[in-house]
C-alpha cells in the first residue's frame, strides 16, 4: 500500500470556508426576505418601517456589505502572503459578518451570540494565541454592538440576553482551548505514527544497506513495467549487473569494506540511472538489477557503458585502489508469450556470458 504524506496546508481549507461564506450570505438573504414576506403578510411590517426602507436596511444593505467581506477575504486568500495572515482574515470575516446582523438587528439581544462563531472557528487552526487574539476582537465587536442596541431596548430581558451572550462568547473561548490541545495532541500522534509507517514501507521497499530497492520490490516492479510495456507496446530492458572479483574484497579487506565499495557503487549507478528512467535494486550480495521502462536493449548497453567509464575513474575505496569492474547481462523485452521469469532468466544468462568471456564487459540477450 503506498503511503502518502498528509496534507498539512490550510489552503484547501481555507477555500471550503470562503464556500460556506457565500452560502451564509445566501442564507442571511433568505432569511431576511423570508421575514419580509412573513411580516408583510401579517400585516406587521406597517407598524415597522415601510417596504422600501425595510428592504434597504435589512435585505440589500447587508447582502452587499456581507459580499463585499467575501469578495475581499477571497481576494486577500489569493495573494502571495503569509498564511497566518490569510488565517486571521477567514476568522476576521466570520467576525464581521456577526457585527453586521448585530448592528442591523439591533433589538434582537440573542443575535450577540453570533459572535462566538468566529472563536469556534479558530479550532480549525489549532493555536491558541489565534483563539485569544480572536476572542478579543470579538468582544470588542460584543461590547460596541450591546452599547448599540441598548440606545434602543431598554428592557430588563435585553441585558440578560447581552449577559448570556458574553457568557457564551467566553464558554467559545474556554471550549476552543480544550479542544485546540485535544487535536494537537491527537495530531502530534497520528503523524509520529504516520513518521512510523513510512520508516517501516520504507525499510520493506529497500535494501538496508544501500537504500536500493530490495528483492521484494523488483519482481513486483518488473512484473508491473512489463504489464505496461505489453499493454502499450514500448519496449523495456533488463539489466542483471555483479560486481567482478567482490569476494576476494571481502575476504581480503574485511566485510566492511566491502560495504564501502557497493555503497560507492550504488552512489554511481544512482547518477547514471535516474528513478523514474530507471529502476535500481540490490538483487543479493553483490548483485545489482535494473529495470529500464521504455527503453531498448541498445539504450540500456549504452547507460551500462557509461556507468563502467564512470567506475573506472573512481577507485573502489580508500583502502583498495583499483577501479570498480562489473559484468553485466542485458535482455528486453518482445512481444508474445514472455513474461517476468523468462526476462530475467535471460538477463541472468547474459551475464553468465559475460563472466564466461572474461568479465568487466556487458553482453546483450540473445548473444552468438
């Protein structure tokens, strides 16, 4: 199962919220008309303010200022700026939107706890001196907008509302905190185990000494590349490389050594053939088999040689000064009845060939 990294940017978010920022404005719209109807039918709306005046202050005006919120929060998320910036500017605009409902229904106390919207939505972010600062602004808007609609209700009902209302916005605050910990904590897991999961694909993919593609690995990435050579008709190639004579370092220069030689090996075979244009894995030992996609045998001789001119110009360790040597066994893929085993039965063969004819040279499938 291939493991990918999780996507730990706001901007996808940030881009669902703006959406539901046009839905709330739709949403307030229809509620206001909504109401107009009902109180027009009723026979209320006269004792109010006439039609055009209700429709201005409570329909238009606040549809257009709401957009204008929008329309400016979506420009600023589009910018090439900090995201914090671009964070406080979603949460800034949710605030807005509650002041201008609070200012325009002035007489109606329980629309002050639309203000603990905003400080709810600062768990998205998971920082609490965001949560604080917002809650702040918030309040300010609370307390202008209570002073606001008490020059019109004077009511003792009017001032409980505004009291529950900064009770809520401070409940939003305290719950938001909790909240904001439990996630980070929850967070901080899921990527230390996510860290986890990848270290163990990892170590199930490749080879642990030099960070090649294991065994396991190669089959199936040779079955896959032949499936797609024989579903779209492209050729590919496979190479079979062993190190010439790499016993005798080891039994001459120790084991780590040895080591030193196929991790200098694999830094060479790593320039000369790019994943994705090639794939590399340690078969076993000294063994080395690539897999070139898309490539035919007379393209995978010629990497292959320029991988041996650039061995012959590094020596194999600072202990031993001679240069690297390989053999190497080279089929391709044709089509017809042919499938993974025999690709590499005949790479193998190839390269039996090339240490019969003396080593340090490459032969190709079907050779004379």
């Amino acid at each position: 199962m291939e493991i990918t990294k999780p996507n730990l940017s706001f901007d996808e978010w940030r881009k669902k919220t703006i959406r539901v920022f046009y839905v709330l404005v739709a949403l307030i719209f229809t509620v206001e008309v909504g109401i107009y109807i009902a109180f027009n039918d009723h026979g209320l709306l006269g004792e109010i303010l006439n039609d055009i005046q209700y429709i201005t202050e409570y329909v238009a005006f606040p549809t257009l200022i709401n957009l204008l919120l929008v329309t400016i929060c979506n420009y600023i998320n589009k910018l090439s700026i900090k995201a914090q910036i671009k964070n406080y500017v979603i949460l800034i605009t949710l605030s807005l939107f509650a002041a201008v409902v609070a200012f325009i229904h002035y007489d109606v106390s329980a629309i002050l706890t639309t203000f603990s919207l905003p400080v709810f939505l600062t768990i998205l972010f998971g920082q609490k001196r965001m949560t604080g600062a917002i809650t702040v602004f918030n309040l300010i808007l609370l307390v202008l907008s209570t002073i606001h609609s008490a020059s019109y209700s004077h009511s003792i009902y009017f001032y409980l509302n505004a009291t529950v209302a900064y009770a809520v916005l401070v409940s939003a605050y305290l719950l938001s905190s909790v909240l904001i910990a439990y996630n980070k904590a929850n967070s901080d897991y899921i990527y230390e185990s996510y860290q986890t999961q990848l270290s163990l694909n990892e170590q199930a993919r490749n080879d642990s000494l030099t960070g090649l593609y294991n065994q396991k690995t190669f089959q199936s990435l040779l079955k896959s590349t032949m499936d797609t050579a024989k579903n779209h008709k492209t050729p590919m190639s496979l190479a079979i490389i062993d190190l010439d004579d790499f016993k005798d370092i080891n039994d001459t220069f120790g084991h780590l050594e040895g080591d030193q030689v196929l991790l200098q090996f694999t830094n060479l075979i790593r320039q000369q053939c790019i994943d994705g244009e090639a794939y590399v894995s340690r078969y076993g030992g000294d063994e080395f088999a690539v897999i070139f996609p898309k490539a035919s045998k007379e393209l995978a001789f010629l990497r292959l040689e320029t991988l041996r001119q650039r061995c012959r110009q590094v020596p194999q360790s600072k202990v031993r000064s001679g240069e690297i040597s390989f053999s190497a066994g080279i089929s391709h893929y044709m089509e017809g009845e042919m499938d993974a085993n025999l690709l590499f039965h005949q790479a193998d063969s190839a390269l039996y060939q090339a240490k019969e004819n003396g080593k340090g040279q490459t032969v190709v499938y079907p050779y004379s």
